[in-house]
C-alpha cells in the first residue's frame, strides 16, 4: 500500500512517515526542502530500519506533480502536508501564501482524478475557526474569517476538498489539528525551522540552548488568566498516530461520508507562561525572555473538542505538557550534539 505524503520531509510529516512505515505502509516522500532538511531521511531510517522513497519536487508546478504521479502508478492515498505555515509571514506576503498552498492542493486533486485514486488526508488547522465564539471548539462550529493569509488557505483548501468530494468518488478526511509541539521520544527527530521560528516550542529551545539571545512573547494583555495567548497544544507524535488513524478509517472504509472532520487536540488551553513554566521545570533551565507587542493574526485563546476522533477513529492524545516541553528540550540538545 504506497502513501503519497507530501511535505512528508517536514516537522509533522517526518513523524507521520515514522508512524507509517512501523504500520508496514510504503511511503514516497515529495517534498521541496523549503523548509526542511533531507538529513531526515537518514534519521527516519535510523527509526524505522527502513527507508521511505524520496522524491525533490515542487509540487506547486502542475508538470511536476503530474509526472510524479505517472511514476509512481500504484499511489493508493495523498497524505498533504505540503504548504507555507507561518501566520505572521503569510500576513506580510499574503500572494506567496495564497499561490503556493492553493496551487499544490489543485494540482494533487487534477493529477489523482486522472488516475482514479479515491483516497485523501487533509493536514488542516484549528486557524480555519478564526477567532471563536464559544470554547471548546466543536467540529461544526462556525468557519469564521480568520486574521491570516494562512488560515485563509486552510479555509479554501477545505472548501476545494468539499466541492470535489461533492462532483467526484473523492474520499477525504480534514484533519483540523491544533498547536503540535515536542519531539521523537528517539530525539532524533523534531522541530527543525529554517532561519528565525516562528512557533514558540522552537523559538524557546533555541533560546534556552544560546542560539537566540531572549525569547519575545507577543502580548501579555490579552483577556486570558494571565494575559498571554492560550493554545492547544498537542505531542508531534500523538499528531502522527492521528494520521495513520485517519488513513486506515478510509481505507477500511468506515467513513460515513465523502468528507469528514476531525478535531486534534488534546482538549486542555495552555497559555504561553505556562508553556515556558513547563519548560522551565522539565529542562531545568532558566529562560530569558520578555514581553513584547502583540503579533498581527494571532487568535488569542483556542482548545479543541475531540470527542469525535476518539469516538470514530479511535484516537486520543496521550502525552502530557510536561513531556512535550522535555522531548522538545532533549531535541535540540541531539542537534547541537549532532548538526542535521
């Protein structure tokens, strides 16, 4: 059974392709190392003791795409996780968001309709609820306007997804995942960001390790318990068993529907403090930082409702804050041991 997973070579997809490959599923990695490092798959071998197929493309090209689906025929399903990621980066460059993250979702679903191939994940994103009106959010809360050029792409791929379930045999699950944080329990895969983070699990690592000199949280005076951001966050790899859970709910056929929604997330809010105390305490580790003006399309509190993924696939999150924290700590203590 071969698993198209593009963007397979990034922070999420890696530990998707791990999970995958111990699930005895073949996988092709496609992925244009924009941000990400193909010494990852010499560490997804080292894990797995087996070695994914590697494919350097640019997906957002329509030529490239389609030829690498008539490469590889037997394609069963298309894991996506291919697309720019950045709120703050998509608000000052909206075009570079809007063209790459649309372009590679139109150009998967024209090349697998020309090959018949039914089967698609979706890596979606809690931004599509933009800024919500009641918490927990449930799956069928309301698809708000959301303050970033990158939730917005979330929004329109999920739409595209709906309408071509709707006029074709598509089979997709939206995987709408919240704040995935923390590394490999091996260390040797986590988050990797080119140049400056821009999530906080990384940007306080780096920090705590010397390789930033403060960490700036971005406002403090949010309607919150202690005036930062609330999140969800969620291991990478309770992240990674929810993708597997969601391939083998389609490929066995349990769907109910051409298209259904699942929430990941662990159902808890943690704000930004309690993040960085968590760190603190697991690390042992004293952090500097320092509050700074609050960052344009940031929401200020969001946690997930997943009752439906543990009810229907048969997943729940597992892995504590603390253990987060640390996992993401002992990571980029691997990777100032061992450069990638």
């Amino acid at each position: 059974m071969k698993i198209l997973v593009t963007g397979g070579a990034g922070y999420i997809g890696s530990h998707t392709v791990v999970e995958l490959l111990n699930n005895n599923y073949e996988v092709i990695i496609a992925d244009n190392l924009s941000n990400s490092n193909e010494g990852i798959l010499n560490r997804i071998e080292q894990i797995t003791s087996k070695k994914p197929i590697f494919e350097k493309v640019d997906l957002s090209d329509a030529l490239v795409t389609e030829n690498l689906f008539f490469k590889y025929p037997d394609i069963a399903l298309v894991l996506n996780f291919a697309a720019y990621k950045a709120v703050g980066e998509s608000v000052a460059q909206p075009l570079k968001y809007y063209r790459n993250n649309l372009s590679i979702i139109l150009n998967l679903l024209e090349s697998m309709q020309k090959r018949n191939i039914l089967y698609f994940v979706q890596s979606s994103s809690c931004t599509v609820y933009g800024i919500p009106d009641q918490l927990p959010i449930k799956e069928d809360s309301p698809i708000k306007d959301t303050p970033s050029p990158y939730g917005k792409t979330k929004q329109m791929a999920e739409e595209i997804l709906i309408d071509q379930c709707h006029a074709s045999n598509l089979q997709a699950i939206l995987l709408r995942y919240f704040n995935p944080i923390g590394a490999h329990d091996s260390h040797l895969l986590g988050e990797l960001p080119n140049g400056v983070p821009n999530n906080l699990m990384p940007f306080i690592t780096q920090t705590a390790i010397g390789i930033r000199e403060k960490l700036s949280v971005f406002g403090n005076d949010y309607n919150t318990p202690d005036g930062t951001c609330i999140r969800d966050y969620i291991h990478v790899v309770d992240l990674a068993i929810a993708h597997v859970k969601a391939i083998e709910y389609l490929l066995k056929k349990k769907n109910e529907k051409a298209l259904e929604v699942f929430n990941i997330g662990t159902g808890n809010g943690f704000s930004v403090l309690e993040v960085i105390k968590s760190f603190e305490k697991t690390s042992q580790e004293k952090l500097n930082y320092i509050f700074a003006p609050r960052r344009e399309g940031d929401v200020p509190q969001i946690w997930a409702d997943a009752y439906l993924a543990k009810e229907k696939l048969g997943w729940q999150a597992q892995k504590t804050l603390d253990e987060m924290t640390l996992s993401a700590w002992l990571w980029e203590k691997e990777l100032k041991n061992n450069k990638i």
